[in-house]
C-alpha cells in the first residue's frame, strides 16, 4: 500500500489565501497594512534566494515589505542600531534577520536585540520561554509547519506517540514542545533522538508520527517505520546537480522505501519547505494584530 502523500505546496497555498482574506480584513476594518522587514547580510547565494523568496510571498500578500541589504563587512554595532530602528517603526510589525551572519557577528546578540513583540521568527528567549509554559505569541516557523501539516492532514495528535529524530532548537526541540502540550493540536507522548540514542530504532518504530530533523540524507529506512505511522521528513539536503545547473535535494527519509510502510508522508521537496515562509507570514499578521490590540 503506498501512502498519502501531505503536500505542503497546497496546504501552504490554503493558509496564504485564508491570510490574503485576513490581511484585506485588517486593511479595510483597522487601515492596518503588516509590516516586515527582511535584512540581509552579504551575499550568501542561498540567504539571497530565501530573503527574496520571503519579500515575494509578503508582497502578494500585501504586505508593507521592505528588504535591507547590508555589506557583509558591517560592523555588530551599526546591525543592532538598525535594529532598534526597526524596533520603533510602528510600521514594521516583524523583524527577521536572515541567518547565517558573518563571523565577526554574534548571531545570538543579534537575534536577542528584537523586540519579543516582533520576532517573528520565534527565536528570542522570551519567546522560547512562553512557547516552553504554553503561552507561546509566536511559534518557530519549521515547527509550526510541522503542526499545521498535520493538522490539516487530519493526522490524530492527542494521545500519539511522536518520535523526533533531532534536538536542534530551530526544529526538533521546538517541535517536540509543541506537541506535548496541554493543548488542542498537541496533547502527545514526545521522544526526542539524536546522534547519542542508544538503538534509535526500538524508539522509531513506536511512533504514530515520526519527525525527522537530523539532516542527514535517507537516513531514516523502512525498517525503522511502524507500520501505518505519519511520516514527516524535515530533511533538505543537496545531493548533486542537475546537468541545468538546479541543485538535486533528498530528505533524510527514505522516501521510495517509507512510502510503502507509512500511512502518509511529506515529500522533499514540496512537504514542509513550502509550510515555513507560509507561518512566517503568518506571524508577522499576529504580530500586527497584537500591536493593534486586536485578536
Ligand atoms: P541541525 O542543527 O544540524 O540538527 C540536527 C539534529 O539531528 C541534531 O540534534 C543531531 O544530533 C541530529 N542528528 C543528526 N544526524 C543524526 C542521526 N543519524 N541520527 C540521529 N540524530 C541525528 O539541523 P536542523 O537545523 O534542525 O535541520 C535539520 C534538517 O532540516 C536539515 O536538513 C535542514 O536543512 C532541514 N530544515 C528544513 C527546513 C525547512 O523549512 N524545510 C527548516 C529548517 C531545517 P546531535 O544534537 O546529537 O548532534
């Protein structure tokens, strides 16, 4: 039996055209327009293609959008004033600031200088904190595509067992706290893997739902996926070229293999890729509610 497939391309369309509705509501109920700002440091091939990727979808959906190009010599210092700037922008409503920085940079500085009101991102210690006591404002973006693909995919979370392959704190960690929350959505028993589990296996096999996050290309096989579970492969690794010069990219799930075990799973590309910019948006219209007071 080959399995469903969730599709983060048409999910994420569903969620961008529930936000376009939201957005127009906003503009003609509360003349508020959301604001993000994107900023931009150096040239870094693949940090262009996702900051001009993020302007587009901001744009169309009628975002005020602005990108902010600095060199990549820019001092620490002259980052963070622009910072504050945009931190007093009534206009801007989210702030993100494309990683990763250059050496000289202290990413950590950098990212906990944000307002907490405007890290759409989700990665400010206050953030974390509140997400950790289940009064999260915003959660990560990744983690938060996880969720809504399987909500949406009418996967059963309360009461499953969910395995997390990963323990980093922009995928599996937040994810993992997501779901075992007193909350609709969540409500799961969560175990978390990494590379120092002993016999990763006996724990992918018990779960109802296994995310992976591991970044490592078909790593996780059928053998190690229960029968019937819900396979979500957070993986993106580039493997080859094609002869046009397009980067070839595998998750870390065995997709050919899985598909025949599993009960339904993400594609890569084209499964949680597409979800992430979707739930960046969709903070950055919760952080213009919640300056307005509104929701
Ligand atoms: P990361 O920071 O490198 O963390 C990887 C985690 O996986 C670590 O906790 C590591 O364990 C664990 N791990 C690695 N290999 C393992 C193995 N063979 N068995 C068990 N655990 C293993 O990576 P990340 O930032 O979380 O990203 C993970 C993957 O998701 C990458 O391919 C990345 O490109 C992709 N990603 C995709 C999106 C998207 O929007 N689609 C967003 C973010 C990330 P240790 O802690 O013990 O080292």
């Amino acid at each position: 039996m080959s399995a469903k497939i969730i599709s983060g391309n048409e999910i994420a369309k569903q969620i961008r055209e529930e936000l376009k509705a939201d957005v127009e509501n906003l503009q003609k109920k509360h003349n508020i327009q959301p604001g993000l700002v994107t900023i931009l440091v150096g040239g870094n091939p693949a940090s262009v293609s996702y900051v001009t990727a993020k302007q587009k979808t901001s744009k169309d959906l009628g975002f005020y959008s602005i990108q902010n190009d600095q060199q990549a010599d820019i001092a620490e210092s002259d980052l963070l004033k622009l910072i504050s700037t945009y931190n007093k922008d009534p206009k801007i409503h989210g702030i993100l600031v494309q990683l990763p920085l250059p050496k000289h940079i202290n990413e950590n500085k950098v990212l906990y200088a944000i307002d907490p009101d405007k890290d759409v991102d989700g990665f400010h210690p206050v953030n974390v904190g509140r997400l950790m006591i289940g009064e999260a404002r915003f959660y990560p973006c990744t983690p938060y595509g996880i969720q809504q693909l399987l909500i949406r995919s009418g996967t059963k979370i309360e009461g499953a067992e969910v395995v997390v392959v990963g323990r980093s704190n922009i995928v599996g960690k937040p994810i993992a706290m997501m779901l075992v929350q007193k909350k609709d959505g969540a409500n799961a028993t969560v175990t978390i893997c990494h590379t120092k589990t002993k016999d990763m296996k006996t724990h992918t096999l018990r779960g109802d739902i296994l995310i992976v996050a591991a970044g490592a290309p078909k790593s996780v096989t059928a053998d190690m996926v229960k029968p019937g579970a819900v396979v979500i492969d957070v993986g993106v690794n580039r493997v080859g070229m094609t002869p046009e010069g397009k980067a070839i990219l595998q998750g870390d799930v065995d997709f050919e293999e899985v598909k025949d075990t599993a009960s339904a799973i993400t594609p890569v590309p084209g499964g949680v890729g597409p979800m992430t910019i979707t739930m960046l948006m969709l903070n950055t219209v919760r952080a213009a509610k919640m300056a307005a007071g509104i929701g």
